[in-house]
C-alpha cells in the first residue's frame, strides 16, 4: 500500500558507472545494501545587503551547489569489490585453485578411510589394490605413500587434485588443478580411526583474487540514485558524478563488519520513476568482526582490542564559473592513508618501533571459513609514541595513531585485496 511519509526501510540505494563524467547511463545499475546515507544537494542563501533601502532585509542570493555525503555499508564478500573499484579504479583479477589439507594425529588405523569427492580410499597393512595405500613404518612414509597413490589413480575424482605430502607438519595438502570456483564443491570426510582430520569439508578458496593498488590516476565516477518507492508520489533523487573519496572502517570484537564511504558528487535530478526497475544485485554474505584481524609482518598482532582505517583520494573539488552553480568535476590528489590501534599494553609491543621510527608492514582484514578473504596491506606504517592511562585496576592500554607511506619495493602505499566468486566489477 503507497505510504504517506517516507521510511528508510523502504529506500533504494542503486548505482551505475558512467562513460562520461556527470552523464546518467541509461542501463547497467546495480542495486546496493546500505545501512545509512545522507548524500544529498544543498544550495545555501547568503546576503548582499545594499546601503539606502531602509533597515529590512533584502533578498537573498542563492549560493554554489554542494552535493555531498555518506553511505554507510556493510563490508560484505561481493558488493565490497563495487566500492574498491570507486576507490582505486579497476583491480588485476586472476583466478585461485581452491585447496585444503587433511592433518594426521598420528598413523592411520588398518582399514581406515579417507573420502574424497565421494570416494573412499582405504589404508591397508598388506599390499594395496586400486584406491589403496600400504601403511608405512612411520607417518612420513604413509603420506608419502599416500600422496604418490593419490596422484597416480586413473579415478576421475581423485584425478582433479594433486596430492603433497608435508612430512614436517603430518599434513596431506590437496589443491584442485582448474582455477575458479568448480573446487569448492569438492568435498572431504575422514573416518575415525584415520587419526585425520580435514581443514573443511570442502576445498576452499576457489575463486577469483581482486587486487587493488593506491595511487592510481583513472578514479571511475557513477550515477547514484536514492529513492523512496513506496510513497503515494513515488520520488528518485539521482546524483550524477558522483566520485568516492574516501572509505573509514572500524575493527572490533563482534559484530558484522561495516565501512563508511564519503561521495562527493556534481549535481542532484529529481524524477518520478526509476532509472532501472531491473537492476543486478549482489547476493550478501557479510565479513565478521569476529573473523578480522590486524598483523604485523604476516604474523598476528598480539593484544589487540581495536581498530581502524581511512583511505582517502583527497578529491579536490573544481570549480569553474558555470551558470548552475554546480562543481565542474571531482579529481584525486594526494592518496592518503591512517589509522588506529588500541592494544593491551605490555612495554614492549610496537614500542620499539614508535620510539626508533622504524616503520613496520601492517595488515587490517577479515576472512570467512569458506576460505573468502578482504584485506588492506600497507607496507611502510610509521608509528607515533604511544599514549596509554591507567583508569583503574583493569587492563592498561595504549593508542597508536599511524599513518601510512609509500612504498617504493612494492611500487604502492596500500593494497586491497578480495576473494571472493564474483569474475569481474568491469
């Protein structure tokens, strides 16, 4: 039933990359989740009061036209890719072999099993037969076997892998040999008495690996439309030239993980209708506080309790005299990158680094148990002398409040990274 009052329940958020800057396309947009949003064109009143005409006020002139805002969104395994790309512009994408691993305890009992994509492979005391392998003196030598057996079988399942043998860590690695997301339906079970046990019941990781790279000159612009359906009068705000300056998220330790996105845009329309009443969408499978993570040098970063990121490409608005008061385009400047963290204090975590001003490689991210990942490495992190309290007989903690640099070895300051099953955000 149309309703009377808008609510946000009912709002729209689609959006469509342009060919030319500040031109709607016609096709082609995506609808968005969002959590908030206050994008939106603003004109002020100001004065220019004239002396002889008494002391009322006199009219007003209207002022440039700002059209500004942000979007709160949900940092989630598809739809981040749309927001990196307004970011960075177009990411390298090449594709990944989904793989896992199965770790033993200890050696297989006799006649114990391990099931790959539906085919049971038996260890054996005596000599083995087809899908079978002879258990050794030692769990060394039963991998090794086991391996070379694995990628020696004529079985159409067992074929699509190959099979590595880890004897320092007990571990069988099995990765699928077609790239993409056919592997991840590749599943694993171990028996009981096999002393195995699985990384996942399926291999993971699959799928298509997004990198995106600060600095870069080509910052695509999109057509953002804001609407409200479900009024008597339905109303579409559409805002052409939109450019996306900068992404803040924070770290914590539950929730589901969100990102703040600030637009900066050349103009608003109102219309009636739509722009697309059959937009893409993106299926939503949303990253977890309680999966992210920040590390130092790859390693974790022990005693964490928060953090967080800002991006920005430090858009500089142009203005040239135009008769609708609008900007004449929105284009990068200087990329810039900082952040938080809050740590248990010890005395002796990132100290050193703070005080002798060594920077130090940083990583923020989040992954998912199905082997998806996001992350945001930085390589050169200058940290400040940290500032700690004591507030009372709890925990002591201390705030580093970093900032980030170029580097000159990796040829960037940041560099995200998805993975996730979608081809391509061309």
């Amino acid at each position: 039933m149309p309703k009377v009052r808008a609510y946000g329940a009912d709002a729209t958020l689609k959006a469509c990359r342009e060919t030319t800057y500040g031109v709607a396309p016609l096709t082609g947009y995506r609808s968005l989740d969002f959590k908030s949003c206050d994008l939106s064109a603003e004109q002020p009143l100001d004065d220019d009061p004239l002396l002889g005409r008494g002391r009322n006020a006199q009219d007003p002139y209207r002022g440039l036209v700002t059209d500004e805002g942000k979007i709160e969104i949900p940092l989630d395994l598809r739809g981040s890719g749309f927001w990196l790309t307004g970011l960075f512009g177009d990411p390298t994408v090449t594709q990944t072999k989904a793989a896992a691993a199965v770790a033993f305890s200890g050696q297989p009992a006799a006649n114990s099993t391990i099931t790959l994509n539906g085919v049971t492979w038996t260890f054996v005391t005596g000599t083995p037969a087809a899908n079978q392998t002879q258990i050794g003196v030692s769990i060394d030598a039963t991998l090794t076997a086991l391996a070379s057996d694995l990628n020696g079988s004529a079985d159409a399942q067992i074929s699509k892998c190959t099979y590595t043998a880890k004897t320092t860590d007990d571990r069988l690695d099995i990765q699928f040999d077609t790239a993409g997301t056919t592997g991840n339906s590749f599943t694993l079970v171990t028996s009981a008495n096999s002393n195995g046990t699985v990384s996942a019941a399926t291999l993971t990781g699959g799928g298509y690996r997004h990198e995106w790279l600060s600095g870069g000159d080509d910052i695509p612009s999109f057509t953002f439309e804001i609407g409200h359906p479900q009024l008597i009068t339905p109303v579409f705000f559409r805002h052409l030239g939109t450019v996306m300056e900068s992404l803040t998220l924070e770290m914590g330790r539950e929730g589901p993980a969100n990102g703040t996105v600030q637009l900066v845009a050349q103009g608003e329309e109102k219309a009636t209708a739509t722009v697309d009443a059959t937009p893409d969408t993106f299926a939503l499978k949303r990253f977890s506080q309680g999966r992210g993570f920040i590390q130092r040098g790859g390693a974790a970063l022990a005693g964490v309790t928060g953090g967080s990121l800002t991006f920005s490409n430090n858009l500089e608005r142009v203005r040239v005299i135009r008769d609708d008061g609008k900007i004449e385009a929105a284009e990068p400047t200087s990329a810039t990158c900082t952040g938080a963290m809050t740590l248990r204090f010890d005395g002796a975590t990132l100290v050193a680094e703070a005080t002798n001003g060594d920077p130090v490689s940083v990583q923020y991210g989040f992954s998912m148990a199905d082997g998806w990942e996001l992350s945001f490495e930085l390589f050169r992190v200058f940290l400040p002398k940290p500032k700690y309290s004591i507030s009372g007989p709890g925990g002591v903690e201390a705030s580093f409040d970093w900032r980030a640099a170029y580097d000159e070895s990796s040829g960037t300051m940041l560099r995200a990274r998805l993975l996730n099953d979608v081809a391509s955000y061309a």
